[in-house]
C-alpha cells in the first residue's frame, strides 16, 4: 500500500485560527487483532462492530503560531482537567504523523475530549479517542487543502492516522461493520486503514444489541501495547494468526446468510482465545475476574434453558459484552437485571447497539 497519497500536496496559509469538534465511537472486535510490527501493522486482519453510545467527543481549537518551531505544541484536557499523563500518547502519534499532517507544526492545540464511558475500563477509550482526533484533524486539513478531498479518502486517511495511534482506532471512523487488516476474501482490505465490510448483512445483525456489563471500571490491569508485545515470543502466535485470520473468512459467510448459531460460537471462541494467549504470555496475565467467569456461565445457562442468541465476547479485561439481536432486547435486559447485574461493579451496565462511526458536532 503506497501511503504517499496521505501526504498533503497544496496547503493554503491563510487560516489564523479554527475550531473543530467529532464525536467517534468505541468498537467492539468479534474477531480479534491480537499482536502487531512497527509500526502498528497487525499480525492478522480482524473485523468489529462500531458501537453508538459509548463515544468520545473531541475539540480541537488551533491557531497559527507566532513563530514556527520544529515542535508540535499543544494543551490536553480531558473531561474538563488538564492530563499531563495522556501528552505523551498524543505527542507519539503527532510525531508519527507529522510526515502526513505537516500543518501541526503551524498551529498551537488545545485539545478538549470527554467520554461517554469509563476509561480505561476495557472499553476501547483510545480507539474512541484517537479517531475524534484524526477526523478533527482532517477538518482542518479539508479547510487547508486548495485540492478537493471526497469524503471516501477523508475517511480512509482517519482511518490510516488514527491506526498510528491506537491500531484499534482505525476500526472506528466507519460502521456499522468495518474489517482491519489485509485479508484475501475482503476487497480493498489494508493494513494500514480500516474498510467498511463491503458485502450485504442478513437482517437479523442489523442494529445488533451490546450491552457492556462493567465487572471491573478500574485501570486495566495490563495496556494493550503490553499485550500486542508479549505475541512477539509467544509459541503460539503463528496458530493464532492463522486462525484469526480463518476466523474471518468464516464469519463473513456468516453475517451473510445469517447463520447465527455459528456467529455465537465463534465470536465467543474468538473471545476466549484473545484471553487464552494472555494466560499462556511470558508474563502471563489473568485478565478476567471472578464475576467476569460468573456472567459467562450465566450466558451459557441461559441461551441453554430459552433458546437465546445472546452471546458474550471480551476486550483485553474483565468487562463483558453482550451481544443480541434486537428483537430480545427486551428479554435480555430483563435476565440482566434479575441475574447479571449482581455481577456487576455497583449493578452498572451500558446498554449500545451498533452505529455508523464519526459524527461532526
């Protein structure tokens, strides 16, 4: 993939000061991207659904410098408090960037983002987080640019600049179902951006049902970086990739023809084996907790006794998401409250469904 076409060809000076704000969703992977080279290449493609509800929502305020510098200077706050902790992500991804957003060095930042969800908390905050950031930059470069950009390359470029800060964030531009990763059966697939699933869905995934029961809201217990390292000398990395990458083509087929009862077993298959390359890492780390174990079994008991489609699958932690089709929700909801929430830290869980991706505010 020539990745020159990112790099801007005619920018106009003659913006002093502008101002952009996006609200992107989190994602959740059905089939998982676990391991990735430098820089934030993955080792297999992977595909998820974008959810709604859980989003961040960023503003960037930019005005020209007074004297340039060789810096890219700015100011994070998130939910209303300055983070001297998050500036040096964001400093990581401006640096890996600058090549195809060279305008950064022109502008001082300020950077106000807020989530919907707790961070940190095993939902996909930097996925969330870093494509708010990508398509505000992107505003900004539609507004520089003297050449016209189509909104399909202006999506793909997000989607390429938010990878090289959270590989994750490239899977969150677009919806409802977006794949990552160069795989042979999925036209215009790529490593270095996501692209919307481009074959028709079966009616029963649309507007698919997640609902996040939050076993654990603390910090995760191990980064995703930490985790994405550890397949580096793993001895069952290649079979992982091999299957994940299987997995795929599978639940393509899948979400096709609306063979539900596979998507369940696999997706929670794909679950299990994301924590299954954990407990086998050296170090090796337990992501899930006690409750995280009593929700699972819970979900087998009950698709069991009533027939449900209801399935479960897990990020890198201890929350979990259930996923149904729309038409349980009702149902669902209630076996959450009468038999999961107790799971649950302090009873909470959010209830999404899957979205479309960037919103401009």
């Amino acid at each position: 993939m020539d990745t020159k076409q990112f790099i801007p060809k005619e920018l106009s000076n003659s913006i002093e000061k502008a101002s952009f704000t996006w609200q992107t969703p989190s994602n959740i992977a059905l089939v998982k991207y676990w391991g990735k080279s430098d820089p934030q290449i993955p080792k297999n493609a992977s595909i998820s659904f974008t959810l709604s509800n859980c989003y961040t929502k960023t503003s960037i305020d930019f005005v020209r410098k007074q004297v340039s510098n060789q810096a890219c200077n700015f100011e994070l706050y998130f939910e209303g408090k300055k983070k001297e902790d998050f500036k040096p992500k964001i400093e990581k991804f401006f640096e890996r960037i600058l090549m195809y957003c060279p305008y950064l060095l022109d502008y001082e930042m300020e950077i106000h983002s807020e989530n919907s969800f707790p961070h940190s908390s095993g939902i996909a905050s930097s996925a969330s987080g870093m494509s708010a950031i990508a398509m505000c930059l992107l505003s900004l470069e539609c507004a520089l640019s003297k050449v016209e950009m189509s909104d399909a390359f202006i999506k793909r470029k997000a989607s390429f600049l938010a990878r090289l800060g959270s590989g994750s964030a490239s899977r969150s531009i677009e919806g409802p179902l977006v794949v990552w990763g160069a795989h042979a059966e999925i036209p215009e697939s790529s490593d270095v951006f996501g692209t919307k699933f481009p074959f028709q869905v079966h009616s029963i995934f649309e507007d698919y049902q997640d609902t996040i029961l939050l076993v654990d809201k603390g910090e995760k217990q191990v980064s995703s970086t930490i985790g994405h390292n550890l397949m580096h000398n793993h001895p069952f990395a290649a079979q992982r990739f091999t299957q994940a990458n299987e997995n795929l083509s599978k639940i393509s087929q899948y979400l096709q023809k609306g063979d539900i009862n596979s998507f369940i077993k696999l997706v929670e298959s794909e679950a299990l084996s994301l924590h299954a390359m954990m407990l086998t890492s050296d170090p090796y780390f337990i992501l899930m907790k006690p409750n995280t174990l009593e929700i699972i079994n819970a979900i087998w008991h009950y698709r069991k006794v009533t027939g449900s489609k209801a399935c479960f699958t897990l990020d890198a932690g201890a929350n979990v998401h259930l996923l149904y089709p729309l038409s349980e929700k009702n149902e669902v909801l209630q076996f959450i409250d009468n038999e999961l929430s107790m799971f649950c830290q302090k009873n909470q869980y959010i209830c999404d469904h899957v979205g479309l991706g960037a919103v401009e505010k």
